[in-house]
C-alpha cells in the first residue's frame, strides 16, 4: 500500500489531483485510515494509469468515469476514436 504522498511522486500527479478524483468518485483509494490517510494498492495505480493514459488522449474526466466504470465499454475502440479525432485536429491546425 502507497500513501498519496508517495502516489503523487511517483505519478507525478498533485496530492490535490488525487483528492479531486476521490471526491469524483474517479479514483478511490483501497483503504482510508482511521487517522484519514488515503492508501493505494496495485489495483487503483493501474486505475490511475489508464485515467493518465485517457486524460493524455483528452477525454475529459466523465468520460474517463463512465469508460472505467462500464463493464461493457470498449476501450480498443474509444482509443481507436480518440486517436482519429486527435489526427484531424492536428490536420485542421496545420492547415
């Protein structure tokens, strides 16, 4: 288990960041202690990873929500969607 301190240098993501998904129901620590310390486990860091992975293909943080909590989401093709949508931006902008 990872304190969010030790999370946060790890990722690199801000401690603040790591609250906001927990208040968003995003990314929820394994364990709350009794004195208030979120702690991490391998299953949330891999968690964290793909909401890293999406946030660097832009989807905003409810969509990222809804992909990681549907069970039937098909991440191959929200990729494949998102990677198409990024290629015609970056046409439109060399344009």
């Amino acid at each position: 288990m990872m304190t969010v301190h030790e999370v946060s240098e790890l990722t690199g993501v801000s401690i603040r960041a790591l609250h906001h998904y927990d208040r968003i129901g995003l990314l929820h620590p394994a364990e709350v202690t009794g004195a208030g310390y979120r702690l991490y486990d391998d299953t949330a860091l891999e968690r964290l990873q793909c909401i890293l992975l999406f946030k660097e293909l832009q989807f905003s943080l409810k969509e990222i929500k809804d992909i990681l909590d549907s069970p039937d989401f098909d991440y191959s093709r929200a990729l494949d969607q998102q990677i198409t949508l990024l290629q015609m931006k970056m046409n439109i902008w060399r344009i």
